[in-house]
C-alpha cells in the first residue's frame, strides 16, 4: 500500500455513505471501501459513465466489536484516547500512534470502532487517510461514557462539600482541600474517603487497607498518606486514619553498619535482608563496601532474598513496598558508592510509582536499569481496573525509563506481581 500521509490538499467530498464498494488493493480481511457519494447522493462517473473515485470511506466488513470491549492491539489508554473526541484527523493520528497510525486505522476499522475518510490514487490504492468517524455505536457509546462522567463528578462534588462540612472542625486543611480541588480525579477521591471516614471514626490497619476498602485494590492507591500531606492534612488525622505506617530498610550482601560504640559489623555473612526499622537508621552509618559495582533495589522480600543468596557480591536494599521518604533517602545515599544502580519491582501502578521515586532520588546516578518483570515469563492475570489504567496513563507520559515502563503495563493490560516471575527477571539480568 502507498505510505499514508497527510500532505494531500483540497476538500474531500463529504456526502453520504454510498452501497458501492470499491476494490482497493491491499486493505486486510475485515475491512471494505465504498464510494463517497456526492452531497445530493449521486456517484462521480467520466464521460463513459464509469465510477470516478478519488475518495472512499473504510468501514468494517463484519459485526464488529461490541462498544466498550477491549480492542485486539489497541491498549486500554490508546482506546481511551479514541473515545475522548467523534472524529480524529490525520495529523492528530499520526502524532498519538506515529508509524504505527496506519495499522491503528485499519485494526479499529475492522473492529467496527471508526470510519475512516480516505482519499485515493487512479490505480485504486489508498493515498492518503483524511480522518476517521466515531460509527454509530461507539459514538452512542461514547457519549453514554461522557454522560457518566459529568454525573460522576458531580457526584464526587457534592460528596466533596458535604465531607468538608462534617471535618472543617477537625482539620481545617482537609476541608479545604476537598473545596479547592474541583476536578473529581483520584486525589479528590482519597481526600473524599479519608474525610469521610475520619468523621464516622473509621481507622485502617495501614494504607494498603485504606486502598483495598475504597478502590480496586490494595495498591491501587497505597500513597493515600503522601497525597493527603501534600494536600495539607494534618499529622494526627493520618494517624488517626491509620494510613502512616513504620519505614522499614533492608540490607544485605557486601555492606556494614556500625554500633552506637562505632563498632563495625559486616552484612555480608548474614541471610539477608537484614530488616532495619528506617527511623533512627543513619544512626548506624549504613554503607557498601568499597569496589562493590552494584546494588539492587527490590520490592518484594523473597526476591531480595534470592539475590542475597544467589548474588552475594550484590548489595541488597529491600523498600518492603511504598518506601517513606526517609527509606528513600537513604537508597539515594547508598547508590552514591556504585556504578550501577538495578531498581526491581512488580510491573503495575504500584511498582512503577516506588520506580519513580527512587529513580527520582538517584539524580546523580549515571546507570539505572529498571527490571520490568512483565518482560519475562509469567502467567496472564486479571485487568487493572480504572483507577490503575489512569495513573499509568499519567505516568507513560513523556519520555525516559519510566513512562516506557509504564507504557509496557498498559500494553499488557494487567499487573505481574508474582515474587517467582520477579525473581526470574533478577536471575536473567544479575546472572548475564
């Protein structure tokens, strides 16, 4: 097929869909091209009375796909995006998908999802792709979608304002917050949960329950604590909500710690990682021993362990999840004495936020790798749910390692978190 582009000039016509089909080479199976009638219905003809073509609309062959199903090769925010607006020109297209525009046209054609206006050449092959069409469907389906959301954030508003009024007396901060966010995205929804449930004295046994009670899942929204003190709400409500919890570290392979005394011990010759409550830590002149080129920083326990077993010669830094800011100083701190920084986590929202902040923490850091476990065997699991799709989606933005790490899990479509598929990632990169 002819590259598409979108240089051609002129105005193509824009009448109804006509029931003339014509050949055009090289569409895939699933996809046909009919004639663009004239606005009075009426199809271009030459002099000897034969079909005049210079534009045709694609449209899908078959059934289609019902609205709002997942589309094969179209990730769940790419859809999304499709769904923000009716109609969609080439230029826009070729910004969003790049290369990759021309397949996306044809796969959600043949799903049924768009009609694309197409303009083409005298031996009937497409030239240029002009726009694409919400069909009937999805359009109805997307404007259903649009009603919902206007209802659910008026929803959120309201709840907003009502909540503020029961906790103005307890945390001025809160209340304000809930009355000075007006757009009903996550942060609105953690500040709604959490005034909510600190004026009925509801208190959770730490922030991944604060996460499984109100969203998708338990760690869906396990940094409610660091939303909520960026938002301004006191100390004593995080405690009485139950979302702060103890900062742990834990330290294994080729490191030392030191007494109260300056007595050295060496971590090298312990099972580990060693747990270390995080407050009060620095205390103990945490350090890597000189020469060591790595060091790992892991999220999950059973992973961190099988590296300080299998790679001895590794330093080990287990965030045991969401690390504190002071856990998260105290990595940066550490990184300074290596060259190489390996950062290991579960590929879904939660682990590509603790990925975030610790890369963030490494600014002087020349070499980090980011281990997406996702990339190595692994058995499918369910789909992340909205609130996960979203903040991925906030996260793929732009470039860099972590946007590409989070654009990977939306492709895939659902979380890998099993310690063993993480383990086997670490094995494949440390044991290369």
């Amino acid at each position: 097929m002819n590259e598409w582009n979108s240089c051609a000039t002129g105005s193509p016509p824009d009448g109804p869909l006509s029931d003339q089909r014509i050949p055009i080479d090289g569409l895939p199976a699933g996809v046909v091209a009919t004639a663009v009638a004239r606005k009075d219905g009426s199809i271009p003809r030459d002099r000897r009375g034969r079909t005049k073509t210079t534009h045709v609309r694609l449209t899908s062959g078959g059934t289609g796909v019902p609205p709002g199903r997942p589309i094969d090769g179209i990730a769940a925010n790419d859809l999304k995006w499709v769904l923000d607006s009716s109609r969609r020109y080439w230029s826009s297209l070729e910004r969003r998908f790049g290369p990759a525009a021309r397949d996306v046209v044809l796969r959600l054609t043949a799903a049924g999802v768009v009609d694309a206006l197409c303009s083409v050449g005298e031996d009937l092959r497409i030239d240029t792709v002009r726009r694409w069409d919400l069909t009937a469907a999805w359009e109805a389906h997307r404007r259903t979608c649009e009603d919902h959301e206007q209802n659910r954030a008026e929803t959120w508003r309201s709840r907003a304002e009502a909540a503020a009024g029961r906790v103005v007396a307890i945390d001025p901060g809160l209340a304000q917050a809930l009355t000075s966010n007006p757009s009903a995205n996550a942060r609105l929804a953690v500040l709604v949960h959490a005034a909510e449930d600190l004026a009925d004295g509801i208190t959770h046994d730490g922030p991944r329950a604060f996460s499984q009670a109100h969203f998708d899942g338990t760690k869906d929204r396990e940094d409610a604590a660091d939303i909520l003190a960026a938002c301004g709400v006191q100390q004593s409500t995080l405690l009485a909500l139950g979302v702060l919890r103890s900062a742990y570290l834990g330290l294994g392979g080729p490191m030392v710690v030191q007494d109260p005394n300056g007595q050295e011990f060496s971590l090298a010759g312990l099972a580990g990682p060693v747990r270390f409550r995080a407050t009060g830590l620095s205390l103990l002149a945490p350090a890597i021993v000189g020469g060591t080129p790595t060091m790992a920083v892991i999220e999950n326990l059973q992973a961190a362990e099988a590296v300080c077993d299998r790679f001895p010669e590794v330093a080990v830094t287990w965030c045991a999840g969401q690390p504190a800011e002071v856990v998260v100083g105290l990595i940066a701190k550490l990184a300074a004495g290596v060259e190489h920084v390996i950062v290991a986590t579960d590929a879904d929202l939660g682990g590509v936020r603790i990925a975030n902040r610790i890369v963030t923490a490494l600014t002087g850091q020349p070499d980090v790798l980011i281990v997406d476990a996702g990339a190595h065997a692994h058995p499918a699991r369910s789909p992340f749910g909205r609130a996960s799709i979203d903040g991925l989606t906030a996260l793929a933005e732009g470039p860099g390692p972590i946007a590409q790490f989070a654009e990977a899990c939306l492709n895939r479509g659902y979380p890998v978190e099993q310690e063993a598929t993480i383990r086997a990632a670490l094995n494949a990169i440390l044991g290369s």
